[in-house]
C-alpha cells in the first residue's frame, strides 16, 4: 500500500502513463489523501481522497482509479470534484499490447458537469522506456448549463522515461485527441513533464508541469489550462 500527499487543483488532467504498474505483478491497493486549509479574512478548505486497485497477471494488467473531491469557502460548498477510470491491457508476447478503458468525471473547476469516455486501442513499446499509443473513443461532455456534446475520436499518446541520474527521472507525456469528424478544429491536446525523485527505496518526491488545451472548451472556459504540483509518495509495503 502506498499512502501519499497531492494537489488535485494543480493537475489539469489525470496523466495515466505515470499511473501504470507495468509489469509488476500481485494484487495491489494505494490510498492517497490530501487537505489544505486556510484561516483568516477568509475560511478556505480544500480536501482529496484516492483509492486505487491493481490486479496484474503475466497476461493481464487491470486498475480502477476512485477519487473524490471538495472545496469550501467560509464553511459553504463551493465545488465537488468525481474521477473514475478504469483500464484492461492485454499483455502481449511481442512489443504491442492491447487495452479498452472507461472514464467518468464530474468536475466544476473544469467548467464541465460531467464528462464520460469510453475507448480502446494499441499501445506500443517503442523501446524499454518509450510507449506510444493509438486508438478510438467516445466522449460525451454536458457543461455547467446543461448543454451535451457527443464527440467521436482519435486519441495518441507518447510517453517516455528518462534517467538523468541514479536516482532522478525525467517523464514527458503528450496526448492527442483530434475530433474524427473535424479533425483540426476540434482537439484536445496536453503535454506533462515530471520530475522524479527517489530518495530511498520507500520515498519519492515528484515535481509535475502540464500544460492542456482544448479548441472547443465547455461555456465559460479558458481554452488552456496550466498547473505545477509537488507530490511526495511513501510505500508502506
């Protein structure tokens, strides 16, 4: 079990590259928590709780992501924030691997109601750091106003590992998700880079930038969104 402190606010979207427990196999749970509080002119309380499950054979890896969060101003709800994802690969004999996944979110800081995706594809070992992924996906979006699109797409994804030293990684990640109907202007487009920390064998420190935009926000949205976070991670197994 690993039990470990971020920011949700910081991360414009949820990068499921570095969530992966590839080729590790077991059962696994992660539990990860985070609140912040301020006191003064203004009460402000924010809070996330995240509860993971792996299941990974030599054949097979699956995970299920819950997440759940809330922000309150003066002891008055503000927003609430749902996450949910869920991803089933099948582990190939050569360099490509297969997967299906779905993905339901209720996120107001985003400027949307809700979101669901449901999709599926190839991904590809580049190299024993690289992975490259292709396939489709359905996505339906209704936002604030209650407004719903439907949108089929293409969706790529480049991930790689870096080693900079014994104990330091760097790990970009672009996704790609052009509309398949109108393919240049309407996309979803991000790029992330993490810098990882390990200090022993248990702790690791990472330092997130993403940047992500979207051509055809929700009402009311900014077309890109930026964050930088800070995670610190400690595994209790």
């Amino acid at each position: 079990m690993c039990l470990s402190s971020f920011n949700l606010m910081s991360q414009a979207i949820v990068n499921i590259e570095d969530l992966r427990r590839e080729g590790e196999v077991g059962f696994f749970t992660n539990i990860s928590a985070n609140l912040n509080a301020s006191r003064g002119n203004r009460d402000r309380d924010f809070y996330s709780v995240q509860l993971r499950f792996d299941n990974n054979s030599k054949d097979t890896e699956s995970f299920l992501i819950l997440q759940q969060s809330e922000r309150k101003s003066n002891d008055k709800l503000m927003d609430e924030a749902t996450f949910m994802h869920g991803r089933y690969i099948l582990v190939g004999e050569d360099a490509v691997n297969w997967e299906v996944f779905i993905q339901y979110s209720e996120n107001p800081f985003r400027n949307y109601k809700k979101r669901s995706v449901i999709g599926g594809g190839l991904r590809y070992e580049l190299s024993d750091s690289a992975r490259f992924g292709a396939g489709l996906l359905n996505e339906d979006e209704t936002d604030l106003s209650g407004q719903s699109k439907t949108t089929e797409r293409f969706g790529f994804y480049l991930h790689n590992s870096l080693e900079l030293a014994e104990n330091i990684a760097l790990k970009p990640t672009i996704y790609f998700q052009p509309s398949i109907d109108d393919f240049e202007n309407d996309y979803k487009a991000s790029i992330i880079l993490a810098l990882d920390f390990k200090v022993n064998e248990n702790f690791k420190i990472t330092m997130q930038y993403s940047s992500f935009h979207d051509s055809d926000p929700p009402m009311l949205a900014e077309k890109t969104d930026e964050s930088i976070s800070t995670m610190f991670s400690y595994n209790l197994n």
